[in-house]
C-alpha cells in the first residue's frame, strides 16, 4: 500500500463523486485507476464492456430486464 499524491481539484472530484457512488474516496480513487488500467489494456472495449465482463469474471449474474440482450 502507498500514498499517491493528487491536485486538490482532483481530490475534490474523487470526493464528489465517492458521494454518488456510496464508496469511500480511497475506493472511488482505486475503481478510476483501475479501471484507466483496463482501458489502456483493452482500447477496443468501451466503459460498460469492462465493468460487465469484470462483474462476469467475479462470478455477479443480473437479468436484464424484457427484451433488452444482455
């Protein structure tokens, strides 16, 4: 584990949107970096294919609602 350092404007954004998304900052910051990570590794893949195919991998199952393809 280490510190990272920030710009508070960042910071501030972090903050925001942990707020939202019921996570705490260190968490909010750790699903960005993560998911910047799978981004640059996977380009061809947009923002819901990775959330959904790491969601799949950690074994989450959700139906989709009538006629909409998951």
């Amino acid at each position: 584990m280490g510190i990272v350092n920030i710009d508070d404007e960042l910071h501030d954004q972090v903050r925001k949107a942990s707020a939202v998304a019921c996570r705490s900052i260190n968490a909010q910051a750790a699903f960005w970096i993560k998911i910047g990570m799978l981004c640059e590794m996977n380009p061809t893949l947009n923002f819901n294919e990775i959330v959904t195919r790491e969601l799949r991998a950690a074994g989450v199952e959700a139906e989709a609602p009538r006629g909409i393809p998951i």
